[in-house]
C-alpha cells in the first residue's frame, strides 16, 4: 500500500440520521454510547460554539444553495467522534467523498471559526455542526492533501495546523497480518511511537494492541492531556489502534487513554514505549536514535565464536549502585577501565528495562522497551554498551519475562480486561511476589515477549540474555498449595505454555542474533534446560547451577573442623555436571535480604574468613562451568548488599580486601593463558579427580584439561591445618610451576608454599605413576602446570 494515497475514499453505504441542527443543550442530544467516567481525569465536555451559521444537512451544501451535500453522520456517530469515544474516528473526521464532492470535518471543541485550506490555497469555510465537530463540504472529486485554519478567539490570528485524521494508516497489510498470527519478530518497529514524515509531514505515529478496548486516545502536553481530537482508530481484527499525529517528535511525553471494555477510562503507559520519564513519573516519551555503532568486529567474532569452549567469567552489576551518581556515559569510562583491568570477560547487568520501584532492582518490569532512565538515554547505554565491546568484554542482560507488576497505569487490565495476564489468578497471580504471570497461551503475549528479546539484542547488541525465574514458569504449582493450581492438559505439573514459549524465544533469538547465549536461571532439575529445541530441550545455552551454589555455600558456612563431615557437599557438583552447560553462579542474592556478605559467611577471623574467601574464589574459578561473581564479592565486601548505598571501594585500603581483589584478577589472568580452565568445562575429558575423597583433610585435588590434553592441578584446602609434605598423584612429571598460591603474602596471606615450583617425582598413588609432595597451605589453593607449557 502506498504510504499516502488519496484517504477520501467513498463510504460504503449512505447513512441516514443527519441531524441538520444546531448544536443546543444536551437534553437535545442523544447520550455518546460510552461512559467517560473513570479514575484516570475524564476527556472534558465539549463547549458549545460559538453563534454560527446553521449548519449543513444531508440536502444542503456547507456553503449555499448550490454545490455538492454534506455527508449525513447520526448523532451517535458525532457524538462519539466528539467525546473521542469512537472507534473508528477517520469514518467521522477527515476527508470523504459524497454526492460528487467531498465532505471534510475537523474536530475543533474550542474553535471560533474553522477553514479548511486546500492544495490550491484556497479557503473553504466550516460550519460548526455538533458538539466541537466542523463541517465542509467541498465541490472537487478527491482532496489529497490539505489543512486546518483555526481561529481560537475572535480577533485572534488565525492558526494552521495539519489534520491527523487525513492519513492512511501506517501499518501495513503484513504488520497487522503478523501481529494477529503472533509472528512479528519486529515488534518494536510496527507498535508504539515512531517519528516519521508522512506525504511530507512530519509527525509521530502511535500503535497500540488493545483488542477489548471500546476507544484509545493519546495524551499529551501536544494536547493539554485532553486527547478527543487525537483518538484512535481500530485496525479491525488484529486489535491494533493507530493514529499519526501531525508535528509533534523527540522528547514529547505521552500516554494512551483508554476507555476499557469496562467502561472506564484509564491513562495507560505504553507497552511498546521505547523511553519512559525518570520514576516516579510514569509518562512514555517519544524517542529517536541517531546512535552509529562502532562494533561490526566484534559481532561478527561473536558469531563465529563457540561458547561452550570460550572463556567466559562474568562480573554481575547493578549499575545504579556500583558506583552512585554514574549515568551510562560515566560508566562507559569507569566501569569499562575496572573490568578490563580485572580481566573479566563479561558483564551482567541486572535489569535495565524500565521500573518504577528502585527496590526491586529492576525485576518489576514497566517497560520492557524502554531502559531506565535514570542513568541517562537509550543512545547512551548503547554507546556504554560499544565501549565494552570495543574493550573485548560482552554484555548480558537479566530479563524478565515470568511475571509483571501490577501498577494500574502500565501493563495491567490494558484493555479493561486480563490482557496481558492470564484471567484466572491460579495461573495469572504470582503469590510470592505479589505479580501478574503472563498469558503465554496467548499468541500476541508470546510475541510481545520474544521480540522484546529480539529488541535488546538487536537494538542494543547485548550479547546475551539471563532469563530470570524459570522454575517459577516451568511449574504450575509453584509455591502453590494444593488447590491453588490447575494441572495441564494431561494432568501434569508442567506448565506446556510456558516451555512452548521459552522454547520460541530462544531458538528466535539464536536465529536472530548469532554468537549470544541464552541463560535460564533455573533451580530445579527440570530435563534439558540447554538441549537444543528440536530434540525436546529448552534450548538455552547455559544453566545456573544452583546446585553447586547451594551445596558449596552450606559447605564453606560449616566451621572447619566439621567440613569433614559435609565434604559430599564440595564433590556432588561433579556427579551432574555434563548434564547440562553449566555457569556456577554467586550473584546478588546470596548477599542480601539477612544473608551477609561472601566474605562473612565462612567462620572465624578476619583473617581466617578473608584465606577461606579466597580459597572459595579459586575452587570457583577452576571448577568446570563458566564463573559469575556480584559486584563488591572480588574484593571481600564486609557487608550485604544494598541498592540504596554504593559499594564500599574504601576497603581497598586494607590487604585482605586489597589482596582478594588481587587474586580475582590473577585467577583471570591464568584462565585466559591456560585454556585448560576453560576450554572442555562441559566434556568429562577435561577434568579428573586426583583426590576426592580426602574429608578428614579438608582437601581435594584435579586436574584440568584442554583439547590438547595439556593438565592444570588444582589443590584446595579449607582446613585451618597448613599440610607439609602433602602427596598428591600427578598426570605426568617433571617440573611443575606453582602459578597461584592464594596463601601468598600479595593476597594477605601467611607465604606458605613452595617457592614456586617443585619436581614431581615417579612415586605411584592412586594408580598414577607419578605423585609430588606439596606445602598446601591452611584455608588456602595451590595451582600448578607443567613447566613446558609456559616455556612453549
């Protein structure tokens, strides 16, 4: 379809009902067919006009005797078009043909005196004909293109201004077509507010889904917040309205009223907004980008990377808190400089999609198009994001797509109905959160989500996506009691509509975006989270193993001399481990809400707890599986977590925190020189037991391995005991550098070690031909590899 052709088409059938009176009281007119009663501030009676000629009627012209007639309307159809309560508002307002001429209304509540303007210059006066609505009848065979001339007050100069109900919509066939089957993967760029010229006006249009809706309008400052003479038109069965609103573009902040399929009016965000005002102001706003990206290199290595075999260690943010008072243009320089010089190959922001509540740190989703802006705007979080690509580090993203608050100006009863949730609260109400839960049965909810993944690693080149509470979409029963859920289809526990779409929306966003991953935060042991889609999995690539977390956690909480008795608690993560693609995660939750820091949640001393810390860090980092590590935990936080203060960076004036830092950014370092930390995480050929079941030592051992079959040795002991003399069987001989000690004095350890390398010697143990005897120190890890690796 042309994007403008000539809108005054000729109405389907002449309707009867023409007033052909003058506007009067209202107990001569017939009431609008809708309430506009509501909580959000009602559209406003329109004025009686002033004194006017009288008005056209269906067998006079608008402006004599001679010419053609006015296109008859029934007093409900002008009422409604007035109170922008109709549904269809082009069919009253603009331009249409009739009776060999066109017929031209404007709505214009206030107006004195109204013309319309056409191409040719030529002014044709209106006549007012009911409640603010103006009427033309004009002798041509077509009017393309013309204006309004509106005089506000008499004696005023008079004001032009475009018409928006003049042009054709700005959807396509296809766009609608799409969003009716659920298939539009661009989702972002067919709804909400687009700057754009249209037959050389510039404007911005506006679509929304509201299918129960019985009238939307958009409000604004453009308007006084009185949107009757900017209501929309509904796009028939696919449930979109649309409008194109003349002259207003960048910055301009909106809402859409919306009159629900319960009769009330309500000031709705829009879903699709691509930038919201900061919180608490609750106003979408119309956006543009001019952003030019810098990062081609780098996606195209991400396509051609493989992830499993890739290093990848990731350091978790929030961003409003790592260092307060930072927006993303400051962080592209501070943030970047820390994680670079850290070595971390990632980072993860938690949340960015836009959020009322700065306590839930970003998990209460209101716009899931729109990042925060608090920090600053959509074009500087990409610019913060391409300079983290430019520094060699990708960028994941948390994203929310189980649940949503239930806020009333934003997602909830869009349409006066459950839209966007499901209907009944045994599958729609989130009891732990206070939430809605999505209607993934629902074909245009599913799309609105697997485009909003699309949306952020397309339009921000994120370079993966942490999906959030997946137990929590996976199970119906929930944290759920007996009764308070409904089994699926085959009697089940399964929630089928969810995994349909988790698995829509990661096999589109492998498609979409090459080179990313998908990660489900996922605490079950719910069958093949990261097998590929069409063999039945979930098709994420990496899981949390929150297992690992758990049973590592509850094993460093003991006090050392009874780790002895919970030492399956460090080995069981081996048992499962190729079960899944796994990223062993310490994240934000395990230091807040009363749980303490990392640091303090090993016993003893300062000193004792900083040694276990850091023994906790190594076992971490040399365990198969990718590593993430919250922000704060690299240098040894002392306390837990709040959003509401910034991490205590004064600590570095200590050597324990100093130290732990330190070893952080070693541990990085040896991954990225020695691929057998990384390299076969998810093969059982790149790791071997050495010791495993020393409990009364608090000890165990393993060795690490690359393709190539080149060993990294791992010892750890979290005993208090430092070990002289301690054996340990070898993959080969030779001698072996000690690449990391972490009880080295630069961490704020003791210095017991061996000096930086030993001879392992042809001494069997354990069926291995060869052992060494080690100086393992107490609370402490040793790392060692063949000399011949680093003089290769």
């Amino acid at each position: 379809m042309p994007e403008n052709p000539d809108p005054t088409t000729p109405r389907r059938s002449q309707r009867s009902g023409a007033t052909g009176r003058e506007p009067g009281t209202r107990s001569q007119r017939q009431a609008p067919a809708t309430s506009p009663a509501s909580s959000a501030p009602a559209a406003p009676a329109a004025p009686v006009a002033p004194e006017a000629p009288s008005a056209p009627t269906a067998d006079h012209p608008a402006g004599g005797i001679s010419g053609p007639r006015v296109m008859p309307l029934g007093e409900h159809e002008l009422g409604s078009a007035a109170t922008g309560s109709y549904h269809d508002p082009h069919s009253v307002l603009g331009a249409h043909q009739y009776d060999g001429g066109v017929t031209v209304r404007t709505l214009k509540p206030f107006a004195h005196a109204v013309e319309v303007l056409t191409a040719d210059g030529t002014a044709h006066p209106m006549q007012h004909e009911y409640d603010g609505v103006w009427v033309a009848a004009i002798d041509a065979t077509a009017l393309s293109s013309y204006q309004v001339r509106v005089t506000w007050q008499e004696g005023e100069a008079p004001v032009v201004m475009e018409e928006p109900y003049r042009f054709w919509p700005t959807l396509g066939d296809l766009d609608l077509h799409l969003i009716r089957e659920g298939r539009h993967e661009e989702l972002w760029r067919a709804l909400g507010a687009h700057v754009r010229t249209v037959d050389g006006v510039d404007g911005t249009s506006f679509a929304v889904w509201a299918p129960s809706a019985r009238a939307i309008q958009v409000v604004g400052s453009f308007n006084g917040w009185d949107g009757r003479s900017h209501s929309l038109r509904s796009l028939g069965g696919s449930g979109v309205w649309e409008l194109f609103v003349p002259g207003i573009g960048d910055g301009e902040v909106y809402k859409f009223r919306v009159l629900g399929a319960d009769g009330t009016w309500r000031d709705k965000a829009d879903p699709m907004a691509r930038l919201a005002e900061v919180p608490p102001a609750t106003g979408s706003v119309v956006t543009t980008s001019d952003y030019e990206w810098k990062d081609d290199a780098w996606l195209a290595a991400r396509a051609e990377s493989d992830a499993l075999a890739s290093r990848m260690s990731i350091y978790e943010v929030h961003l409003a808190s790592w260092r307060p008072g930072l927006g993303y243009e400051e962080l592209a320089t501070e943030l970047v400089q820390y994680v670079t010089d850290m070595g971390f190959t990632h980072v993860e922001f938690m949340p960015l999609a836009e959020h009322p509540f700065g306590g839930s740190w970003g998990y209460q989703v209101t716009g899931y198009y729109a990042p925060t802006s608090r920090l600053g705007s959509p074009d500087e979080l990409r610019h913060l994001i391409d300079t983290l690509h430019a520094a060699g580090i990708g960028v994941i993203m948390d994203w929310v797509p189980a649940h949503f608050p239930k806020d009333e100006w934003a997602l909830a009863r869009f349409d006066g109905t459950a839209l966007y949730e499901h209907a009944d609260p045994r599958k729609g109400e989130h009891p732990d959160w206070g939430t809605y839960i999505f209607d993934l049965g629902r074909k245009e909810v599913r799309n609105f989500l697997v485009a909003n993944a699309c949306y952020w690693l397309e339009e921000f080149h994120v370079d993966g996506l942490r999906v959030d509470a997946v137990a929590s979409m996976l199970y119906l029963d929930y944290s759920r009691k007996e009764g308070e859920w409904i089994p699926n289809r085959h009697g089940g526990r399964e929630n089928l509509e969810a995994i349909d779409f988790l698995q829509e929306a990661n096999a589109t966003a492998y498609k979409r975006a090459p080179g990313i991953v998908m990660i489900a935060e996922e605490s079950t042991s719910f069958p093949g989270v990261t097998r590929p889609t069409d063999v039945g999995g979930l098709g994420f690539g990496f899981k949390w193993n929150m297992g690992w977390m758990h049973d590592s956690l509850v094993y460093l909480g003991e006090d050392p001399i009874n780790r002895q008795y919970h030492h399956s608690e460090l080995t069981f993560s081996m048992v499962y481990q190729y079960s899944e693609n796994f990223v062993l995660p310490i994240s934000h939750d395990e230091v807040v809400h009363g749980k303490g820091s990392l640091l303090r949640k090993a016993p003893g001393d300062d000193w004792q707890q900083a040694a276990s810390l850091r023994t906790f860090l190594t076992y971490q980092w040399t365990h198969p599986g990718k590593q993430l590590l919250f922000m704060g935990s690299e240098f040894g936080q002392g306390t837990e977590w709040s959003e509401q203060a910034g991490l205590p960076w004064w600590l570095l004036e200590y050597p324990l925190h100093r130290g732990t830092q330190q070893l952080v950014k070693d541990l990085n370092a040896l991954q990225a020189e020695f691929d057998s930390l990384h390299q076969l995480d998810q093969d059982p050929q790149g790791f071997e037991w050495l010791i495993g079941d020393d409990a009364g030592h608090n000890t165990i051992a393993f060795v690490r391995r690359n393709r190539e079959g080149d060993p990294v040795v791992v010892v750890l002991n979290f005993s208090t005991q430092p070990w002289n003399e301690y054996r340990v069987p070898m993959p080969e001989g030779g001698t072996w550098l000690e690449l990391l000690n972490s009880d080295s004095p630069v961490y704020g350890g003791s210095g017991v070690g061996n000096l930086g390398k030993v001879h392992v010697e042809q001494v069997p143990m354990h069926g291995r031909e060869h052992s060494v005897r080690l100086a393992v120190p107490p609370l402490g890890a040793v790392i060692l590899a063949p000399e011949r690796l680093r003089q290769g």
